[in-house]
C-alpha cells in the first residue's frame, strides 16, 4: 500500500540515497533563497546551495533578477563567495580570470587567441536557474525550467498576509544551525504534530492531536490550531502587544499564525508578530544546516544568538557540540527539536532500528505519510 509507505532506514543514513535525492528530488526542488530587497543594485547577489547545487541570485544591470549556477564553466570554481554582497559590474573567476556577465553570458577569456582559438563564448555563459518570486520573498530552483506558478500554486491564495516591507517588523540577525540528522528527519519533526504536547511540555505546551490540523495544499503542507487549541498558536515566549509572554488568550488575538511546510525544502513560520523562514541545506545523508531569517516585532531583540544554547561566536554557527546545559531545561522549542532530531538520527544509524507504527490523523503523523509519499513519486525506487 503505498499510501502507508514509511521510508526505511536507508533513507536517512545512506550516501547511495542521499546522492539519489540530489540526482532525482533536489534537482528540480524550490528553496527559499532570500527577499527581494536583498538585491537592491546591479550585482548584488545571494549565494545559496539547493541540495548540493551551488547557484547564486543576482540582480543584473537591466534591473531583473536571475539565478545562475555558481559553478565556472572553465573548471568548475565557484563564482560567489559568502552568503551574499555585491559582485561588482561582472563575475570575474579568480582562476584564470574568465570573466562573466551579470546575465551569466561569456565576455572574456584571457589568453584566448593563443589558449582558446576556437572557443564559442556564447555557448558558455553560466548555467542558468529557475527563479520565481512570491510576496517578496525569492525562490530558486536548479532546474531552469521548472514551473514557479505551478510549486506555489496550491498556498497562493491561502498564505500568511504578512508583508515584510508595509509591516513596522524588522529583519533580525540570522540562525545558522547545524544539526547531525538526516534532512527528513527535521523536515518529518517540522510537521509531526504528534509530539508537541510532550516534547515541547514545558514550552509550546501543545496543543494535542486533536486540537492541531494539518492541511495538504499539493506537496506543501499548512498547519494551525483549531479553536479550543489556539492558545497553543504561538510559542510562549512571543509577547504580546503589552509585552507580556503567552497571553494570548483568542483567535482574534493570535491573528494568524500557523506553519507551511512548503516541499522539500522550506517552512514558513507566520506569527501575529512576526515571520521566520527556514531553508534546509543536506549537506550530507545525516547532516543538515538550517539557515533562519526571521523578522521580529519592534520590542523583540534583533540578535537573539546569544540567547540561544550552543552559538559559538566564532563561527556564528548553532550546534549541539556546545551545549552546557540539557536542552529541556533551555525553555527554547528549537532546541527541543535539534535535540529530539539527532536523537532520532542515533536511532536510525543502529542495525536494530525497525520501522514503528505510524499514528492516524491529520493532527498526528499523517504529513509525514504525504510527506513519504511526495518524495517516493520523485525517486525511481520500488516501494
Ligand atoms: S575555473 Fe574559472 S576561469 Fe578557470
Ligand atoms: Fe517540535
């Protein structure tokens, strides 16, 4: 029955899996990639990697935005250093300088005549990316031709109000995390609503199953709290418009929150208060890095890092290497869950580890069913 198919050990702990994931899923996945206001000027860019596609965003001097693949056509060297800044009138390779137009096209190849005689330029420009834009915010996806309008489709008209440049929130400092699981081990606790009156007791507090829905909108994935479970909308710690924490008492007063998993490789956080937006970076078949933007309300502290167990200042990185103290005594959910996830990973990693039952409803563990069942109509495995 594939319908009930759960994916199986393999999924999270092979390189033969994971290598089939980046050959058959993320070369034609949509992640989040940054905002529009990211790229104010011609060559301001954002370097960003879609699950093992190095590509960069740039505004060119038309004024238009494009994704290219960062990868020199010559020998490979990447092109964009960073997360992001401005390049300058053209992309210059520091290897043997080829050097590149904003649009990606071939201008120069030092040495040509003698080196190159019978080189095409035009048949060289960088590889272009798909990109599509939705409320402000810049999707990118390593397949050119992968249709945007047909990915957001299914949220389009029914997506947070949120509008990151009317609204008085402000962008607050990134978080970069590092967790030791597999992608879909954060991805399946992202939309798990199974556990977050039990995990997350002490922090979100809930709501339980029943009062907790889980919609389908094609392979994305919208959450929120019904009625009697709205009080559980908003983590504890958001306040509220008098400063207090966790009293929102109303559907009216939470206004709209919620959560959109937006597949495979982004969750969208609305609050009354703010919006978060996670991209999931694999970086191998049981690691991943979450990189977090997120815009907080005028009282809320632009630099929560240092708040947060486990921000290493050097290296700006969150991870559970630094932790001093356990992480349900952190009160911070986020870190519940990296705990939670990599607990989850150690489990998989064992020879004993067999699949369990799978709770029923679409407050429970039913998305990690569709979830299972998105990824399987991608890959070219047996169920
Ligand atoms: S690798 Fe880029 S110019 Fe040689
Ligand atoms: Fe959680």
């Amino acid at each position: 029955m594939t319908e009930l198919h759960r994916l199986g050990r393999e999924a999270y702990i092979d390189p033969v899996w994971h290598e089939r994931e980046v050959d058959q899923l993320f070369l034609n996945a949509w992640c989040f990639a940054g905002i529009t206001s990211d790229f104010k000027e011609a060559g301001d860019y954002k370097a960003v990697e879609i699950g093992g596609f190095p590509i960069a965003v740039v505004r060119n001097k038309d004024g238009d935005l494009g994704a290219v693949h960062n990868v020199c056509r010559h020998r490979g060297a990447t092109l964009f250093d960073g997360n992001g800044g401005n390049i300058g009138k053209s992309i210059v390779c520091p290897y043997h300088r080829w050097t590149y137009g904003l649009a990606g096209e071939l201008r120069g190849v030092p040495d040509k005549q003698t080196c190159f005689p019978d080189l095409e330029r035009s048949k060289l420009g960088l590889k272009p990316a798909g990109l599509g834009i939705f409320k402000g915010l810049v999707f990118v996806n390593p397949d050119p031709n992968a249709n945007f309008d047909d990915w957001i489709a299914p949220i389009a008209d029914q997506a947070w109000p949120h509008d990151l440049y009317a609204s008085d929130v402000r962008e607050a400092v990134p978080l970069v995390y590092d967790v030791k699981c597999n992608w879909k081990v954060f991805a399946e606790n992202a939309i798990d609503g199974y556990h977050l009156a039990y995990l997350h007791e002490q922090t979100l507090g809930g709501p339980t199953p029943d009062k907790n829905v889980w919609e389908q909108a094609g392979d994305h994935m919208i959450w929120y709290a019904n009625e009697e479970g709205v009080r559980h909308r908003l983590p504890k710690k958001i306040r509220d418009e008098n400063g207090k924490i966790g009293t929102i008492k109303s559907a009216q007063q939470a206004g709209f929150g919620g959560v959109y998993f937006l597949f495979p490789l982004t969750l969208v956080v609305p609050t009354p208060y703010g919006l978060s937006i996670t991209a999931l970076k694999p970086t191998s078949a049981s690691t991943t890095r979450l990189t977090i933007r997120h815009w907080v309300g005028p009282w809320q502290s632009l630099d929560e890092r240092k708040y947060i167990q486990g921000f290493d200042k050097k290296t700006g990185i969150i991870s559970s290497d630094n932790w001093t103290r356990h992480p349900l005594e952190t009160g911070d959910f986020q870190t519940e869950d990296v705990w939670i996830c990599e607990k989850v990973q150690q489990g998989l990693q064992s020879p004993a580890f067999e699949l369990g039952p799978l709770s029923l409803g679409p407050g429970a563990e039913d998305p990690i069913r569709w979830f299972h069942r998105s990824i399987l109509s991608r890959l070219q495995v047996s169920d």
